[in-house]
C-alpha cells in the first residue's frame, strides 16, 4: 500500500471537517461540475440527465446526486446547493407571510403619518431639470477637459445631513381627477377603456423622487434648483414590489402618495400607493409600492450621507421595522438569486420533471404557429425594441428618466404578455427591478422581452398568468457593445376565458434559470394573493 493510501484509509477513520468547511467544499464542487466545458466531460455524469444548448448544442448536466471527495465522505449525497427542499419552503413560507403582513399593515400605518402631515405641503415637488439642454451642451463644450483650482466652480453649499427629519416631513401626494375631467381622461385611456398602467409607473417614479428630495431638503422646499448647487442628487436604485390590491376604476378620481418610511446611511425607502377618491365613496387603496432611494455626491458620484428619520409614534416606529425588513431582505433575496448560487435540489427536480414532458418534442413546438402545441421555446417568445434617448425624458442629473424607462418596459412586457395568452389581460404585480447603471442620453436603447414562465388554472386562480422579463441595454455605435442598465420583471393574468393552455420551455441552461426565477416569483405572489383572501 502507497503512503497516498494509507493517509487516505486515516482521513476515512477521522472526525469529519466541520459543516461550513463541508458547505463549502460541496458548493465548490457543484460550481465546478455546472460550469464544466463539454471539452472537459463529453458525457453526463451517471446519476445527472442532459439539458442541450439550442444554440452551440453544448450539454450541460443537471446533477440530481454528485459525488464528494473521498477524504469527505466514503458515500453520495443527494444533489444540492444553496439549500434543501425543506430550506427553500421554509424561506418562501416565511418571505409571503412578511410580505403580506408587510402589505396589509402599511396601508393603514401609512394612512396613521399621513394625518399628522401638514396639507400645505403635500403637494408633490417637481424633479424636472431646469437647464435647458442647448446651454447644458454649451456648459459642456466650454467646460475645459482638466482644471486648475483657479478654474473649478465653487464648492457647493453645503447640505446638513445630520439635522434629522419626521416621517411626515417627506410625505408628497398627486391627485389625478379622472372622474371630473374628460380631458385629463383621454390623456391615460387606453384602447379597452382602462387607464394606461405605464403612465401610472411613471408618475410613481417620479413620485419617490419627489419625497427623497422632500425628506433631504425638508417639506417647505418647492422647487429643486440646479444639482451642483444642491451638492447632491438621488436615483432610484430598485423597486421592490408594486402590488394590485384591486382593480382600477377608471370614473373615480386617483391619488398617489407616499413617504419616507426607514433611512440608511446613504439610502432611503420610500412607500407608496394609489387609491380611488371622491364620487361619494370611501377612499380604496388600489396599489401598494416600495421604491429603494440612493443619494449621491454631485461632484464626485460616491455614496452620501442622508438626513436621519425622527419615530415619534407607535405608526411610525411599525413603518420604520418594516422599512429595515424590507432592506434586509432584499439583501437576503440578492445572495439566493440563481445569478449567484446554483438552484436547490427541490428545483433541480422540478426542472428536470419540466424537460422530460415539454423539453424533448422539438417536432411539437412550432416557431411559426403557436397555436400548434402547448410547448412554446422561450427563445422564441422575445420582442425586441430599439429606441433613441432624446434629452426630453432627461432628469436633475442629465440623464433618463428612470420612470420612462419603466413605461418603456412595461409596455413592451404587455404587449408580449398578450401575444402570448392570445386574450385580454390585466396587471397583477411588478416583482421587481433593478437600476445598474443610467442610460446617457443620446444614447441607443435596446429592449428585450421574453417570457419567463407561465402558470395554467390548475396551478393558479387565473386563468393564465404570465411572468414576463425585459431587460434594457444601451448599445454603443461605435463598437456595437451592449451593457445591461435595467432589468425588469412583470406578472400579468388572462382577464376571461381560459384561452390556450401554453406553456414556455427553456433550452439552454441560461433560460432554465431565468424558467426557475420566474417560477420562483409566481408561486410568491399567488402565496402572498391567497393569504389576503382569508
């Protein structure tokens, strides 16, 4: 016997490394055999099963049970990864029951500050830029490449960021009187009667802006002025979730309000909502938001302090827990994301029970007609949209709009949504989006939607529902790169009928992700809809 095996037959009478070292010795090995090349193992592993690229007919195993170093383990271990069957519902069990008691009881705490804030400053604040685009061009072109002190502008005034603020200071609200004027009416209509949901999300952007700039500046402030004056400037960093409570009721009037609700260092949350008014009716709440807000430095564009938040009220200290439990599981949600850690095992099956019926009839999925067959490859579900960023939709700091984007987005995601159920269809929820970087203006924007998964009545209480991507990037013209700014994500049900039982199949192992993702946020927000109901 070699002394290789004789220190190997020790380590199997050993005490067995601890469970981090073990965790991380297991994600490691699963790292390595996903992200394998077909050059390195031409065939699937005994216990995995295939999933082909449709693209590069590459092969990528899906492991179901792998096998661990021998000085770890002598035996195999069922496939996993981030965590267990047992983990990941008891993670998505406890991420519905926070988001709805987070849902159902910030109605009524929002309603609690907004009494206490004063009616002469709710008015919302415009966030519009008040240079001109022809003397921002001039600033530019006759602003030299490099500066001498002498020649730099003069520091900003500076803003104290350590005088603390109420939670009511930031509140900011916009009536849209849609019942009393016909003209406003016609402006949002769309073609079924209803009233234009992108516009909504527009003016909810916006909206947030407003009551960061409310929170920073304090609620006597009016207008913003220029930004270097100011000596910062904030942007949306994500949306959370936007939840349909109720229909929207096209005779009745509408208001959007919200308000600061937890701070940061440099971060603010902000919560939002739409409700009917007037016509004689109580006030119904329609929509629920949550809008993540940065603040950053004018100058140099790193991260800056915000003004603190004063809780004064049992309203306002519930507001502010949940605003940290809002933040803390978004972070959370980022470290579980398939982008991140390969999927449980619990998903590894369902994936793979999804690729045994639907994944291996190439001949049945017809690209042409998709009312041929039930399977329709994801690939084949893209729409695609190319746009110039004209200086019109610019913000404070000279670049997108980001509530444009989000109209931009949705209606594309809308109109894919409804080719692909063949029906009239309704909103149920935003499920979130990101903001990596901002779109210049001038700049080329290409959009792409696709759909991500899709759920029949005997899964869900619709009819069909749909979970739908879009993903924007900014196209540079001279070397044809693409970089990712925005990343947004849909759900939309079919409003009548059952219509045709269709269902969305990944062929690579890229769509497979995006396939589990959106699976992951439908089965949420039916979760989270079906605890309201009782």
């Amino acid at each position: 016997m070699s002394s290789t095996d004789a220190a190997r037959n020790r380590n199997e009478s050993e005490v067995l490394p601890s469970t981090k070292t073990k965790v991380e010795e297991e994600r490691k090995c699963i790292r390595r055999r996903v992200k394998k090349s077909p050059k390195e193992s031409d065939e699937p592993d005994e216990t995995g099963t295939e999933w082909k690229d449709g693209q590069n007919n590459q092969r990528v195993a899906m492991h179901t049970r792998i096998r661990f170093p021998h000085q770890l383990q002598a035996h195999h271990r069922p496939f996993r990864t981030s965590s267990s069957c047992k983990d990941v519902k008891q993670v998505l069990s406890r991420t519905v029951i926070e988001e709805n008691q987070d849902v159902m009881s910030m109605d009524r705490l929002l309603k609690a500050v907004r009494e206490r804030a004063d009616p002469a400053f709710h008015t919302i604040m415009p966030i519009r830029t008040p240079i001109l685009w022809s003397e921002a061009l001039l600033n530019a072109a006759r602003r030299p490449s490099v500066q001498t002190p002498e020649e730099s502008e003069p520091p900003p005034a500076s803003h104290d960021s350590s005088v603390p603020r109420n939670m009511h200071d930031s509140y900011s609200e916009l009536t849209l009187p849609f019942g009393s004027s016909t003209q406003l009416m016609e402006e949002y209509i769309n073609a079924s009667g209803g009233i234009r949901m992108g516009k909504l999300m527009e003016h909810l952007d916006s909206l947030a802006g407003s009551i960061s700039y409310k929170h920073m500046l304090g609620p006597g402030i009016d207008t913003l002025g220029r930004i270097q004056e100011r000596g910062f400037y904030i942007v949306t960093a994500s949306v959370d979730r936007l939840d349909m409570m109720s229909p929207l009721n096209p005779s009745r009037d509408l208001r959007l309000c919200g308000q600061v609700i937890y701070t940061g260092r440099s971060s603010m949350e902000v919560a939002v909502k739409m409700e009917t008014v007037g016509m004689g009716q109580p006030d119904e709440t329609v929509l629920l938001g949550r809008f993540s807000m940065v603040c950053r430095d004018a100058n140099t564009h790193k991260a800056r302090p915000v003004n603190p938040l004063i809780i004064s009220t049992p309203e306002e200290r519930s507001l502010y827990a949940m605003g940290e439990h809002m933040k803390q599981r978004r972070q959370s949600s980022v470290l579980r994301s398939l982008s991140r850690v390969p999927p449980s095992s619990a998903e590894a099956e369902a994936l793979h029970s999804f690729y045994l019926r639907y994944g291996q009839h190439e001949g049945k999925v017809d690209k042409g007609d998709l009312l041929a067959g039930e399977q329709v490859w994801m690939g084949d579900t893209k729409v695609e949209k190319c746009m110039l960023m004209f200086p019109q939709e610019r913000n404070v700091h000279q670049k997108i709009f980001g509530g444009y984007l989000m109209r931009l987005a949705y209606e594309l995601g809308f109109t894919n949504a409804n080719m692909f159920t063949r029906g009239p269809i309704r909103f149920l929820s935003l499920d979130g989006i990101s903001f990596a970087r901002p779109v210049p203006i001038g700049s080329i924007l290409r959009l792409t939607s696709q759909i991500l998964h899709t759920r029949t009545p005997s899964e869900s209480e619709f009819p069909m529902s749909v979970h739908v991507g879009v993903r924007a990037d900014v196209v540079d013209v001279k070397t044809g790169s693409e970089r990712t700014t925005n990343d947004f994500r849909f759900t939309w049900y079919r409003e009548h009928g059952e219509g045709i039982p269709r269902k969305v199949v990944p062929k690579t192992y890229k769509e497979a992700m995006l396939w589990l993702e959106g699976k992951r946020a439908l089965e949420l927000g039916d979760e989270i809809r079906g605890l309201r109901k009782h």
